[in-house]
C-alpha cells in the first residue's frame, strides 16, 4: 500500500525528491529507520546529519547503519536539535522530523515545543531553495498536543511567498492520527 502508515508515506514521497548526492538532516535519529533511508537515497557522495538526544537511540542507529554499509556517509550527533547549526554550516537539501517519542523506549523523553520550532526554524534557514523538510507529528501522549499545536501554528504563519507548507492526515482513523507536513522552500523566480 502506498500510504498505510505515514512514514512509508513519507519515504514514497522523498524518494522522488532525492538526488544522489544530497545534504540531509534526521532531526530526529530514534531507532534509525529514517537516516538508513536516507543514508541510501542520498548515496556515497551524499552526506545525512542525524540528532538524537539519546545515546541508545544512536546507538541502535548505527548498528543498522553499519549493516548496511552506509555508515561512510553519516555522522550521528549526541546533541539537542535546536543546535543544529553548531554544527551544519553548509545549506541542506533537506531534513526529516519524526516528533513524539522513541518507540519501544522511554515513553517519557518526547519531543517538545520549544526545541522542535527552534530546530525547524533553523533548518527552514539552512534549506536550499528547492529544498524540502518532512514533519510527522505524533501526539497521542503527555504533551504531545501542546507540540501539536505549537507547530501547527508555526508552519501555518510561515511567509507563504517563500514557503509552501502542506498537510495531510488520516480523517477516518480517530486515535490520534498522526498529521505530515511538508515544507519547501520556494526557488528564486528569474527577474
Ligand atoms: C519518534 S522517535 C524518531 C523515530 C526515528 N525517526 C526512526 O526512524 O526510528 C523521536 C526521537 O526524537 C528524539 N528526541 C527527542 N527530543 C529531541 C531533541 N530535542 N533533539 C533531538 N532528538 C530528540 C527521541 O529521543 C526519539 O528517539
């Protein structure tokens, strides 16, 4: 099926934008499913800057990583992802968020409001014109729908003549369906 969870969705989507190559950020590293994705759609001369605040998340990270040969590309970051631009100088193509908390792992260590838009808004800053960040908000726990909120009312005052902003979600499916945004930063029109 092509849209039965959000994150086959969204890994559907991103394939048709991703360019060998290509800069990426996981703002949100958790088991690694997403920077091995994207480890392999951006090949060996890509590059994928993963954040995690959990050692372990890394940890099983780069065991997945390892095994399959694409840890030559990624570099795994132990930090908060409001930081990212201590670390990324370089502007990005693009960047994955995967909010909520680590599955199968502490329920209680959760994205947050504050973090998230200082990250968000930085990457925005970072991405090339063409470029693209994936949001996926899961909010179904404690604190999760003042995330929500936060960053849905973010994303919908974003200047729209440099941003276009999409969002979709499951309407028949009532326990907390998670929402995807899609950000893309507007090219530059020729004068
Ligand atoms: C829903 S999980 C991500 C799942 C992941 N994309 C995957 O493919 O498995 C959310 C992750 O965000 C991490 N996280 C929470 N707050 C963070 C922060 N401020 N900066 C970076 N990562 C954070 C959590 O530790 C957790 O591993």
């Amino acid at each position: 099926m092509f849209f039965n969870t959000i994150t086959t969705m969204v890994h559907q989507l991103l394939r048709s934008y991703i360019q060998p190559g290509q800069i990426f950020v996981d703002a949100t590293v958790g088991n690694g499913y997403d920077t091995l994705f994207l480890a392999q759609s951006v090949g060996e001369n890509g590059r994928v800057i993963g954040f995690d605040i959990q050692e372990k998340a890394l940890e099983e990270a780069l065991k997945k990583i390892k095994k399959e040969g694409v840890e030559d590309r990624v570099s795994l970051i132990h930090d908060c992802h409001s930081k990212l631009d201590c670390y990324i100088k370089d502007p990005i193509d693009g960047a994955m968020f995967n909010l909520g908390y680590l599955p199968k792992g502490d329920s209680t260590i959760i994205t947050t409001a504050e973090t998230t838009l200082q990250a968000l808004r930085k990457s925005i800053s970072l991405l090339k014109p063409g470029g693209i960040i994936t949001v996926i908000s899961y909010y179904g726990h404690d604190g999760g729908e003042e995330e929500k909120k936060a960053v849905d009312q973010y994303l919908k005052n974003i200047n729209e003549k440099e941003i276009t902003v999409g969002c979709f979600s499951f309407i028949n499916r009532h326990h907390y369906p998670p929402i995807l945004y899609i950000i893309e930063k507007r090219k530059n029109r020729k004068k």
